[in-house]
C-alpha cells in the first residue's frame, strides 16, 4: 500500500514538475521578442502596481484605454498616436495586469479600474482629459466619469459590449473558472493552452478584422507577448475577466453623464447596429458612426477611418 501510494505521488510530482517546464518554455518562447519595452515609457506609482504608460505631443489632452481581452495593451492605438501629437497631449497605458504594467495577485473589477482612470488624470496628466476607449473598458469610463465628471471630456467609445452582457455578474461557474485559472501550474497550463498563437490568430481572423489580408504577423506577436508578461501573474486579469468580475451595471451611469460622446461601431461586427442602439437609447445626446469593412479593432485595420472621426468630435 505504502509503495502504491509513494509510486502516486512520484507520478504526481513528476508530472507537476513537466508541466511547470512546458509553462516557462512556453512564457520564453512568447517574450523573447521584447517587442513592447520602449526606452520612452513612463510609469505611474498607483497603490496597486505601477502602471506603464506613454506620453507625447502637445496641446489639449487624450487618454486611451485598450480593451480587457487577453493579449490587449496600448499597442492597439499605436497607428493613431503619432497623427494626433502635433495638436494633442497624448496618454496611452497599460491597464494594471496587462502589458507592462504591473500584474499583482487579485480580482479585477470595474471598480478597481474606475479608481485607476481617476487617480491617473488627477495625478498624472492633471487637467480635464478626452478619453478613447475600446469594447470592455467602456463601463469603467462611463462610471469613471459619472463620479468624477470634473475630470473627462469628450469620449469616444469603440465598439461597446452589449449592455446585456455587461450586466451578467460572476455565477458559480464563473466563479469556479477563476479559481481554476489562478490555481498554481495547472493553472497557468489552462491559461497557455487558451493563450496560443494558433487562438490569438483565430480570433484576429474571425472577431477583430474584417479583412483576413490586413493582419500583420507583428500584431500576433504582441498580442501573445502581452499575454505572457510577468510570467504566471498574467493570468490573474484573465481569470476576473473570464470570471466576469470586470462587469458592472452602467445604465444608471449612462443616463447622468452630460459630456459629449461618440460612439464607433465597426460595421463588420455582430449586432453593432443594436448594441449602439441600445446606449443611445438610455443617452439620448450619444452620437454614433460605423465604419465600413472593420470589425472589433478599427483602429488596427483602418486608422484613417478612426483618425477621420477623432478629428471631426474631438
């Protein structure tokens, strides 16, 4: 009995022990790139991490803010910024737990990134600020603002999640898929198997662009180096997300705010046309715009078309 039960656990460890290497050959071989260090970032000591980000131009400020897909950072915008400095004061981060930022042990909720959005304006760029925000970030912008609306100005939002699905909170399935995600190894394994080039490209192909032929191998890459980051840490924001812990009830938000905001679909995407609908319907003063043969990522596949609508509201 003894012996069966040392065999067990030989076994166990020894299996632990290969899938703990296929982790961190895996984590190697996708940041061995370094395609997303600048020598130019700046960081922004925030009580839960420090938070990467970058700044350049001149002229009245715009903040981005990338979306909460895995892989997802500031390098989504990257084919706006350099069009936009000559007359703006440009802001693009990381969100705590992606990119470069730091990547603490913890659930992420619309809360926490709420306080974050706040606290950056006011300590960092320090005066009222246009924000330019994509998918699932758009609630904590939206709350973000209706709390403190001394500190936004003009918004533009870039294909909103349903406001259905927003309001979905953490089930016990979701709250078992979070605690599986952050269990050390298996974990991480679970993690990498979903975090694959082969997903990444899927998901570019089928939700992100409309036009296969637009896809660069260079935004594989960084997505799937953004994915890997910080090693295991980088799993903690995708369990909350999975988990649904980022979700919150905005309608409230939605019907107070007074600034003015634009909304983009792509017009490629599933359902756009509804789910714009559905905001203008609690916001009556939301304007909206679709922009031909894009999907989720218009501002990856077609800037000038992003670029053109910036220019005319902000």
């Amino acid at each position: 009995m003894n012996k069966k039960i040392i065999t067990t656990g030989i076994l166990s460890a020894s299996a632990i022990a290969a899938i703990h290497i296929i982790n961190r050959i895996h984590n190697l071989f996708y940041t061995s790139g370094k395609l997303l260090t600048c020598s130019e970032n700046y960081y922004y000591k925030w009580r839960f991490g420090r938070i990467k980000y970058d700044k350049k131009g001149k002229g009245t400020p715009i903040l981005f803010v990338h979306d909460l897909t895995s892989g997802s950072s500031g390098y989504e915008f990257h084919r706006l910024i350099n069009n936009l400095t000559d007359q703006h004061e440009i802001y693009t981060l990381d969100l705590l737990g992606y990119g470069l930022s730091d990547k603490p042990s913890l659930t992420y909720t619309n809360n926490l990134y709420e306080q974050l959005i706040s606290d950056f304006i006011k300590n960092v760029i320090g005066k009222k600020t246009s924000v330019i925000a994509t998918g699932y970030s758009i609630p904590f912008i939206i709350t973000a603002c209706h709390h403190n609306q001394e500190l936004f100005d003009k918004m533009i939002f870039i294909n909103p999640q349903s406001l259905y699905s927003q309001n979905q909170i953490p089930s016990k399935q979701t709250k078992f898929l979070k605690i599986i995600f952050e269990t050390p190894v298996i974990g991480t394994f679970i993690y990498n198997i979903l975090n694959t080039k082969h997903i990444f490209e899927k998901t570019f192909e089928e939700e992100y662009f409309y036009d296969k032929s637009n896809i660069k191998e260079k935004y594989i890459l960084n997505y799937m180096e953004a994915s890997q980051l910080s090693s295991y840490y980088s799993k903690y924001s995708f369990a909350s997300f999975t988990g649904k812990f980022m979700n919150t009830n905005v309608i409230h938000s939605l019907k107070e705010i007074n600034n003015s905001i634009l909304m983009i679909g792509g017009a490629g995407k599933k359902e756009i046309e509804t789910i714009l609908e559905n905001y203008v319907y609690y916001n009556q003063s939301i304007e909206t715009a679709y922009l031909s043969e894009t999907k989720h990522l218009p501002q990856l596949e077609s800037p000038d078309k992003v670029l053109e609508q910036i220019r005319l509201f902000i």
